[in-house]
C-alpha cells in the first residue's frame, strides 16, 4: 500500500499528457520526453495502449533502460542535438521535460501536429510554427484512470519506480534528494 501511494498523480498526468496534450491517436508516431520517470512510463503506456509507435526521449546515459520499457518502440537521447536533428517528422510530441528542448521538439512536429506540455513549459519558439495544436496539460483527476492504472501495475503491465521511502520528519531530507534529479519516487510515511 506504501507505494501504490506513489501512483494517482504520475499515472492521471502522463495519461492527460497522451489523450489530452499530444491527442495520441493509432497509428501515430509520437515523442515522450522524460520516458523513464512517473509520468513518462504512464504517457509511454497510455500511447501503447492506443496503438501508437513511441519513441522515448531520455538522457543518452539512459538510452538502454528506455528501450526496455514496454511498449517503446525506438529511443533516442534528447541532451544530443544531433539526434534531434535526425528526427523525422512527428505527428506529436509530449513533452515532459520543457526548457529549451520544447523549442528543438516543437520543430520536428509535422504541419497540423499537436505539442503537448505543461503550463511552465509552453514553447518560447510557439508563433513560428502557427499549424502545430500547442494543448498545455492540466491532469483532471479520474478515478476511472486511476483504477485502469493500478490494474495495469497488480498485472505487470508497468512499473512505477519508487527510490525511498522515507518518514515524514525527514522530508528536508527528502526535498533534497528530490532536487537532484532522478526517475524514480520517493514516498513519506508517518
């Protein structure tokens, strides 16, 4: 029970990420950013599910665990610009990640594309390509989504990791560690 805390939030974001920001549908080629955190597993197997080709964008450290992720069909690493350069077009990005690499990512969208991203991570770069749907995502929970998730997580069908799991009286601790970077959870307990 512990981790399933770990769950709700990541699982309903990288599902509106999918359905609402990218607007994924079959048959679609699209690139998540960040495919080895939380939110990017959820957003890698909502797109599976819907029958799209994923490609994972993650640091080229990482190149290896992304192609293992199920339903990753090709990955590439988002911290090299000449890979990005070789992109073909794509008919949606979601983009998890932002910064400066929305820009790159919004430019390998395909006329009449969609972009999705957070609120904080729009790109700056939006007005030169007028024909790309730019949807920012807003998670609405769902209890739906959330059983749908945890289902997929009792079956085997995907893993959200969980780093640590600390007490509550050490969440400076906790904050810091979380600061750093990383992939994977963590959880405080009473």
């Amino acid at each position: 029970m512990t981790t399933a805390a770990a769950l709700p939030l990541v699982n309903v974001t990288g599902d509106a990420m999918i359905r609402l920001g990218a607007k994924v549908q079959p048959g679609q080629t699209v690139l998540i950013t960040g495919a080895l955190g939380g939110v990017g597993r959820s957003a890698v197997f909502a797109a599976s599910q819907i029958g799209a080709r994923v490609i994972a964008g993650v640091r080229g450290k990482r190149l290896d665990a992304a192609r293992q992720l199920p339903g990753v069909g090709e990955a590439i690493a988002i911290d090299d610009d000449a890979e990005i350069d070789k992109l073909g077009p794509l008919d949606c990005v979601a983009d998890i990640v932002g910064g400066e690499l929305a820009g790159q990512l919004l430019a390998r969208v395909k006329e009449g594309g969609t972009f999705g991203c957070f609120p904080t991570q729009n790109p700056r770069n939006a007005a030169l390509h007028p024909t790309i749907q730019i949807n920012i995502v807003i998670a609405p929970v769902n209890s739906a989504t959330i059983l749908r998730y945890a289902e997929a997580v009792r079956d085997g069908k995907l893993t959200i990791p969980v780093e640590r799991i600390m007490l509550l009286a050490d969440a400076a601790e906790a904050q810091a560690i979380a600061e750093k970077g990383g992939t994977a959870k963590i959880i405080l307990t009473a």
